[in-house]
C-alpha cells in the first residue's frame, strides 16, 4: 500500500511538471554543460587544426584560401549563434528602415555596436548569421585574443584587426589589417565598439570627467566612443565598404543576461535598433570624422533613452528569421563527436580501471572549466582597465 501510495505521488509530481518546464530543469544542469563545452572544444581545436592545414594554400591561392577559412570559422562561430537562438531560444528584433533592409548582407559594412552587456557581441553575431555573413565578420581586437584557442586562432586566420590598445604602436598594424580587406573576396562586416570597453558605473564616471573637461556633451547610456580607431578604419576602407551601420543593443524587462545564462538555456528577448548611414556621408577630415562620432553616440543615447521610456525604439519592426544552418553545423558536429564518445563511456565503465574512469573524468570536468573560465572573462565585473583617464584623453 505504502509503495502504491509513493509511485501515485511520483506519477502526479511529474504529470504537474510542464514539458517546457521539464525542457528548462533539463538545459540547467550540469551533464549537459559539459556535453555542450565538450562539442565545442574538440570541434574548435579540430577546425583550428584544418584552419593551420590552410597555411601553404595562403602563397598559393590567397582568395581561396579565405574563402576556406570563411567556412571553417563559421563551424566555430556559429556553435555560438546555435546556442543563442536553439538553446536559450533568445528571441531577437530588428528595429530598422523597410529600405535599408534589403542591402543588409549585400554589401561591405562597418557595425558600431554599444557596449553595455555580457552578451552583446554574441548578439553581433546572430545579426551577422541571419544576413548570411558571420563566416565573414571581422572585428577589432586586443591582441592578447589571438593566443586564445578556439575563437582567437579562428580569428587570426580570418585576418581579424588585433591591437594592443596603445595608439601610437597599433596606428601602422590596424592600417596595414584594414588594407588587407580591400581585396577580400567576400561581402564582411567589420564590427566595432568604439567605446572601447564595456560599460559599467565606474567607467562612465571617468569617461563623463573626460567629456566635461573636454566640453563635450555627457552621455547617460555611453561611454565617450575611441574616435581614432574609427576615423582610421573609415579612412583606410573607403572605397571597399559603402556603409555604416549605427546599431544599438537592448532588452526587454530591464534584463541583463549572460553567458551563464544562456549557458542554462535561459531565453531573453533582444531589441536591435538599426541605422543605414551611406559612408560616402561621413566627413574625410579626422577632425570632422571625429565630430561626427561624438555626434552619433548622442543620438545613440537618445536612442536608449527612448526605449527606457516606452520599452521600444523607434522605426518600423523588420522581420529577421532564424537561419537553419547554425542549428545543422551544431548538429553535424554533435553526431560526429558524441558518438565515439558514448561507446568509449560505456568500455571504461565495463573494462576500464577505476584510474582509467578517475582519469576521463577528470578531463572532462577540466574541459568544462576551462571553457566556463572562457566565459567568466565577458562577465562586466571582469572587463578590461581599459577605461581610466588616461586612455581616455589619449584616444579622443
């Protein structure tokens, strides 16, 4: 009687439980972090091995070269995207002119993003994914990045901008990157943030010192743009990109998400305000160029403030489907990788030593670390020193 009453109530408990809440309690443990993290670390160090195998093709056949690499870093990237728009289910809309859409994609563009959440750049990403050009996307990075495996050797193949964040040693280098994409074979996305760093209440508190000595108006959603940066990108891809995009990033319910968030499959919803800006409209002269950055992060700000108020921005919503293809790579690798990882589960528990199993598992928990660390560095409360006066003054 005792064991009829105990299986009633167990059946009752999980005949309550949702099936999305089932789903829910399902992506936030732990197995499948670590499932997760172990598809993506071998799929990355294995693209990141064909990505170094591209190396002789390089004096052979350059643009062939790229384009090959275009689709390996795709393979890395868009496990990212996958996990965003699958996982999480994020959902994403895109405030944006009806006759500017249609060139989305269809052209070589620089992408101003602000920089004020943990997830922001993923984000950048799946903007790129649903216009068919994150295998292309380029971004500005500190050079640090580029020792990093898995994004930062993706990134070194895909030609990505690397700095070290002093401008009179990074001047000649991000000219001579920037040259190297006048040739490139097909349409990319340059994306930037020209704040810098990310946002917090410290940085902005010595960014808005700077502003007022500098008698600039002060920003309430920003952090004053790095105008030196983005002149000379402008500068050095004129010619090659026709546009800028001014693209400013929010969310619904005052949210903050984060990677660990996402991580634990937990959904956000994202508002993407998007301007088409004809570079051909941006002054030549540095002086002027600078004016005019200053000028749009106060508009960006008004921007933000406006969706404070209302909770939305301004402009007519575009329809931005997800693409399938992030969701099929992830899959792909999945298949290939977990397979030969279960049979190999099964021989250490039915063969293996009791070291033999301490051993697997603990690599795989050191794997899962190593990639939750990996996340830890885009928590706000571990951004970069980038942010005090003095790199301040010294790149506006």
């Amino acid at each position: 009687m005792l064991q009829q009453d105990i299986d009633l109530s167990l059946r009752g408990r999980w005949t309550s439980i949702p099936s999305m809440g089932l789903l829910q309690l399902l992506k936030s443990q732990f197995l499948c972090h670590l499932l997760l993290c172990y598809v993506f670390l071998v799929s990355g160090l294995l693209v990141n091995l064909l990505q170094l195998c591209t190396l002789p093709l390089w004096a052979i056949n350059r643009q062939l070269a790229r384009k090959i690499n275009c689709r390996l870093g795709y393979c890395i990237s868009s496990q990212m995207v996958a996990l965003l728009e699958w996982w999480s289910g994020t959902e994403c809309t895109l405030y944006t002119d009806p006759e500017s859409y249609p060139l989305y994609g269809k052209e070589n563009a620089i992408v101003i993003l602000n920089h004020n959440f943990e997830i922001d750049f993923l984000c950048g990403w799946t903007f790129c994914e649903r216009f068919g050009v994150l295998g292309t996307s380029k971004v500005m990075a500190k050079k640090e990045l580029a020792y990093v495996p898995l994004i930062g050797w993706m990134w070194y193949f895909q030609e990505i901008v690397f700095c070290k964040r002093k401008w009179e040693d990074d001047r000649r280098t991000v000219i001579k990157s920037l040259h190297n994409l006048r040739d490139y074979p097909e349409n990319f996305w340059f994306l930037m943030f020209c704040e810098g760093t990310r946002f917090t209440e410290k940085k902005h508190q010595i960014s808005m010192q700077v502003a007022e000595s500098k008698g600039l108006p002060k920003l309430k959603h920003h952090l004053l743009p790095r105008t030196k940066g983005f002149c000379v990108s402008v500068q050095s891809l004129r010619g090659t990109v026709t546009a800028v995009y001014d693209s400013t990033l929010n969310f619904k319910n005052n949210e903050t998400p984060t990677l660990r968030g996402i991580l634990s499959g937990k959904k956000y919803y994202a508002d993407l305000y998007v301007r088409r800006i004809p570079l051909d409209s941006i002054p030549e002269d540095e002086a002027e160029c600078t004016a005019w950055l200053h000028k749009l992060y106060q508009e960006k700000d008004t921007f933000q403030e406006q969706y404070a108020q209302t909770g939305s921005f301004p402009g007519p919503v575009m329809s931005l489907a997800r693409r399938p293809w992030a969701l099929l790579n992830w899959l792909f690798w999945a298949s290939v990788l977990l397979y030969p990882l279960l049979l190999l589960l099964l021989w250490l528990l039915q063969a293996g030593s009791t070291l033999t199993v301490v051993s697997s598992l603990t690599i795989c928990v050191v794997g899962s670390v190593a990639v939750r660390w990996m996340i830890g560095q885009t928590e706000i409360n571990r951004g970069s020193s980038y942010g005090n006066k003095e790199t301040l003054l010294n790149n506006n």
